[in-house]
C-alpha cells in the first residue's frame, strides 16, 4: 500500500515531506497513528492569480 510522508522520518531509508511510501498497513500503522504518514493524498493549494499591472494604471507623479 502506498502513503504520503507528512513529516520527514528514517524507515527503510529517508523520507521527506511530500514522498510515497510503499509499505504494508501493519507494518507502518504506528507512524499513521501519529501522524507522520497519510493513507491520502495531499490537498494541493491553488495557485494564486497573478495581478495584472496594466489594469492599475501608471502611478502618479510624486512630484507634483
């Protein structure tokens, strides 16, 4: 079965936020338990809409 890595731990070798885990349930059902791996996967964040400068128009002169 495959998880998602949360936290970064050492199991059969080093594991950072954001791998897959393959592993049997039983087998890592304590690291589930506390929260360092995810039977689901990951939310991803939506991608922020970029400002369009054009729309603002141009900035005032601070001379006057």
């Amino acid at each position: 079965m495959k998880f998602h890595v949360l936290r970064q731990h050492y199991g059969d070798k080093q594991y950072l936020p954001g791998d897959t885990r393959e592993a049997s349930e039983g087998d890592v059902k304590h690291l589930v338990d506390n929260g360092v791996l995810s039977k689901e996967a990951p939310k991803a964040k939506a991608e922020a809409k970029p400002a369009n400068k054009a729309e603002s128009g141009a900035p005032r002169n601070k001379s006057e």
